[in-house]
C-alpha cells in the first residue's frame, strides 16, 4: 500500500515539483496539494495522510501553528517542515509542536523522497545543517542541567534521589532524622536551584542526567 502524503507549499511551481516526484515513486501517492494554512485546517483532518510535507511561510499562517492546531487529532500523521527558515527559533518550535522532520529548500528531490520514507518508519529526518544545530542545543541543554544539579547541596542531591525513588515527605524525613516542614524546606530550594515547579520536572531532570 502507498504511502499517503500531502503537500503543503504556497508557491505553486514548487508545489506542483514536490507532487509530480512523489507520484512517480511507486511506494508514494500524493493525496492533496494545499496552498494556505486555512485550506490545510480544513481539510488535513478529513484527508489524514500518512506524512505531510509542510511550508512554514504559508500566506495566512505559520505551518507551526497549522501543526499545533491539527496534531492532537491527527496522531498517526508524520509532519515534516519543508522550508527555507533555517534559524533556532524556528527548528525548536516546529519540533516542539510535534514535526517530526525538518528539511530546508534546496535538499535534492532524492532526499525529499527518502525522507518521506523515512518518517513514516518511525524517522526523524533532517538537513545535515539542521541536524547539527539541534545536536548542539541538546549537548547545551545537558550541560545546563548538569550544572544546576551540581548547585544542589548534598543534602537536596540525596532528597531528590529519595523523591524519584517514589518516597513521601514523610518517609524521606524518617530517613534524614528531620522534620517533615525541613524537607518541605529542601524541596523548595530544589525547585528554584533547578528552574522548575514541581516534582515531576524535577525527578524527569535527574533522569535525563
């Protein structure tokens, strides 16, 4: 069976290019070609394509807003960005709305092909410039985070651990021969050393060490 894909790009010729290499692979069928972010709020949902190639620059909207707007219904849906923006900004928020792809205007056809191939496996394809520009937000980040754990005291490194081994306050204060408003006390600051607001972001940081 083919693998459904739509494509959404405002500029017709480009458009009209993306469909027609697309339709002569074998393994793909380009079910719709849409031009703005209204006709693709529209219709997407109704259409649910495996994989859609989407433009950010659209006349009326960002592609990011079209993805954020249609994702929650469309789950079984793969959204590769196709788009000359290259900048931070715009990769981190596409991939937080939930694209599962990024490719910058100007990747050869072949590339596009086999990166509509790719997501659909479970991929998460992307231009080598981007690729590397996110591998250095996530060494950034993990460094980041590495630091304001080493800005815990010893005593809110051990509680932390305590908390993510599913012990209650109570128990941890059982544990540490101190009052329960004490570790109240130590969790709080564990918040404000780690920029967080509650336990489960808290515990998901030690994870992610």
């Amino acid at each position: 069976m083919s693998i459904k894909v739509a494509v959404v790009e405002d500029e017709k010729h480009y458009n009209n290019a993306l469909k027609k290499i697309i339709d002569n692979d074998s393994e793909l069928d380009c079910v719709a070609q849409l031009y703005s972010g209204a006709e693709s709020l529209a219709l997407l949902n109704k259409i649910k394509p495996d994989v859609v190639l989407m433009d950010i620059k659209l006349p009326d909207m960002s592609g990011i807003e079209v993805v954020s707007r249609v994702i929650d219904n469309m789950s079984e849906t793969k959204f590769i960005m196709c788009t000359s923006f290259e900048d931070d900004a715009h990769i981190y928020d596409a991939l937080k709305t939930g694209a599962s792809g990024y490719l910058i205007k100007g990747e050869t056809m072949d590339k596009i092909i086999a990166s509509i191939k790719d997501v659909y496996q479970g991929g998460a394809p992307m231009s080598f410039g981007v690729a590397k520009r996110v591998l250095q937000y996530f060494r950034e980040e993990k460094t980041i985070v590495n630091q304001q754990l080493n800005d815990l005291s010893k005593s809110e490194f051990e509680i932390l651990e305590l908390l993510a081994k599913g012990y209650l306050y109570k128990e941890i204060a059982e544990i540490k021969q101190v009052t329960i408003d004490t570790i109240k006390k130590h969790v709080s600051n564990i918040y404000k050393k780690l920029h967080v607001n509650n336990k489960v972001e808290a515990i998901n940081i030690l994870k992610n060490l």
